[in-house]
C-alpha cells in the first residue's frame, strides 16, 4: 500500500450549514372569485355604464342588452301558465265553472225528470190495477224510470270523477312545466340587465355599445383583484416534494423589481399534459396581493420546498448512489473508505447527512486526474 500511487483528489469537510432548497416553474394569474357575464340571448348590446379597469361597487349596473325578444318570449310563457293553471284548476274542482254550472243544471233537469217519471209510474200502477191503465202503458213507464236514473247516475259520476288519475298527472306535469318556462323566461330577461355581485375590477369588456352578441358571447369578467391566486404547473418528478402551507415567491417581468409572497393552498389531485410536459396544477394563494398584478398574466413560481437550519451538510458531487443506496468515500488516515449515508433535503449544491458521518469528517469530492474513487485506495488531498 505504501507504494502504490496515491490518487490527487479535492475533498470537502463535513460542515454544519443552513440548507435551502428551492424549485421554479410558470404559472397564471387568475382571480380567487371570478364573475363572467355571457349573453343570455342573441342581441344588441344596448348601453355600457362601465369601462375596462373601473373599479366597482356591488350591485352596480353594469351592461344591458336589447330585451324586446325577452320581453315577447316571457309574455308567450305567461299566457301559457296562466292556461295550464286554468286547466288543472279545472280538473282539480272537476271541470271549468261554465261546465259545472251546467252540470248542475242537467242534474236538477234530470232529478226532476226522474221524480216525475217515478209519479207517472206510480200513477198507471195504480190505474193498472182497476184496469184503467194496460200493462204496456206501465212497462213504458217504468222503463222512463229507469232511463232518468241512469241519466242521474251519469250525471253524478261526471261530477265526482270527470277526471281520471291519468288526466289529473297530465294537468299537473302541463302546469309544471309552465312554470319552468316562465321563471327561465324570467331569469333570461333579468340578466339582460348585468349588475356586479360584488365589489371589484372590471378587467376584461370585450363589447361595445350597438355590438351584437349571440347567445352564450362573452360580454364582460370582473373580480376582486385583491384576491388573486396563482395557478402553477410543476413537474411531475417535482410534484413529491410539494406540500400544503409551504412559501411561494412570485416574481413576473412586466414588474422585474418587485416580489409576490403566497402559499401552496392545494397540491395536484391528478397528472395533466400542458404543452410537452407532464405537469400537476398547483393552486398558490397570493398573501399580498396589491391590484398591480393581473388575471391571466404569466408568472414566474419558486417555491422553498426545504429550509433546513443548522444541518450536517456535504458538497452534493461527493454523494453517490447504488442501487438505491447512497454512500460517500470518507478520507481516514489518507484511505478511502466507502460509508453508507442517510440523506435528506438537498438543492443543487448541498445535500443533508442524517446518518453515516460526524460533522470535522473528510469526504472526497473526485480525482483531478479522471481516475475513478475506489475502496480501500490511497489518496493525496489536493488543496
């Protein structure tokens, strides 16, 4: 061993250090609560109140559409509730108040039909039986009994059960949906009159007044730009090292001098595409957000993922892995001796040492001459 060549190497001591580790990626501005207004029906745009950038009180009106066709289409809608509620009220009480003001006529027509046929029958009974009378003139009288009486009985049963249980569900399915239509009639009209649910920025109006808009057309976005989020995309071999709560720079070149703070309020549920990488969305609520920054801008995202104070640390270029295990070469007397090691954080040029070495330990970081690190080899500390 004495006298083989010793191997030149750089070496680092084992030092106690804080350790930051952090990732960038994009992402998109966008409003935590955001209101959009589309066209409820095919038209003009009547009368704009507001203009890109103003800020709002809530309730405030807004913009307003023609509504002559909205106005047409929810009088149409009301006739036909009013007609429906007509009908099952009819059906409900067993038929209209004409119709059962003359049933009633045709009953007391009929019961006193019936009673006078009873009293004619009555009569040629008696006549019968002193042979004033013969016994067809009795037949023919008693079948006029009869017939009043089913006359009657018809009579009552259209005025107790007119109407079949099919009939009543019919009636009652007809009165629903009117009222479906009218209050969809009615909500059409009401928002062709748009008024802001709260207070906030105007951000987008991509209208004009007279500018005819087809149903389902954007017509304006507003929010409260001081409650702002940021939507990010991380990698997804990043996305194992994100948790909820941690901190958030957002930096964006429109504003190079100036820094946004937040926090990972949601990791990713799922994987998506997004262009040619394979991403997770992660949801950033911005702390302090101050109406300078825009929805829809592009920003640029770096999260502190480890912020590790005072932690034995070495060089990241003296760690190596095997199989999944990670080992270093610690200098003793002049040796390399391969030390398995337990890692933790680790960022671009350190990585934390849980187990394996004490902090003064000498660890070699490669040969200056491309020679490869070894076990048991003698080696030269190059300063």
């Amino acid at each position: 061993m004495l006298t083989r060549t010793k191997l030149p190497v750089r070496a680092a001591t084992v030092t106690r250090s804080d350790l930051k580790s952090t990732t960038a990626t994009n992402g998109k501005v966008e409003p935590q609560v955001n209101f959009e207004a589309h066209a409820p029906f095919a038209g003009l745009v009547k009368a704009l109140y507001v203009h890109e950038g103003d800020a709002v009180p809530a309730n405030k009106l807004l913009l307003s559409m023609g509504d002559t066709e909205a106005r047409a289409r929810l009088a149409t809608a009301l006739a036909a509730l009013r007609g429906a509620q007509a009908s099952y009220q009819a059906a409900m009480k067993g038929g209209t108040q004409e119709e059962r003001l003359s049933l009633g006529s045709d009953l007391t027509r009929t019961q006193a039909e019936l009673d006078q046929a009873q009293r004619d029958f009555a009569s040629l009974q008696k006549l019968q039986s002193t042979g004033a009378a013969s016994a067809n003139e009795v037949a023919a009288a008693k079948q006029r009994v009869e017939n009043s009486k089913n006359s009657l009985q018809t009579l009552q049963q259209r005025k107790t059960s007119r109407y079949s249980e099919d009939d009543l569900a019919h009636a009652k399915a007809t009165l629903q949906g009117a009222q479906e239509g009218y209050a969809s009639a009615q909500a059409t009209l009401n928002q062709a009159n748009v008024r802001a649910p709260f207070a906030g920025t105007v951000y987008s109006l991509p209208v004009s007044k007279t500018e005819f808009v087809e149903q389902g057309g954007s017509l304006l976005q507003m929010a409260d730009l001081s409650k702002l989020q940021v939507r990010a995309y991380f990698d997804e071999p990043e996305i194992g090292r994100l948790k909820v709560g941690q901190p958030i720079t957002i930096e964006w070149d429109a504003r190079p001098t100036q820094q946004w703070h937040g926090h990972i309020v949601r990791i990713p549920s799922t994987i998506i595409t997004y262009g040619t990488r394979n991403v997770g969305a992660v949801l950033v609520a911005i702390d302090d957000s101050d109406g300078v920054l825009l929805p829809n801008t592009n920003v640029r995202v770096t999260v502190t993922v480890a912020n590790d104070p005072n932690v034995l640390t070495i060089p990241r270029e003296a760690l190596h892995l095997e199989q999944g295990k990670s080992y270093v070469y610690k200098i003793v007397n002049g040796i390399l001796r391969r030390t398995p090691v337990t890692t933790g954080d680790i960022n671009l040029t350190v990585v934390e040492i849980k187990s394996g070495l004490n902090e003064g330990d000498v660890v070699a970081l490669g040969t200056t001459n491309a020679q490869p690190l070894g076990n048991d080899l003698a080696v030269n500390v190059v300063r």
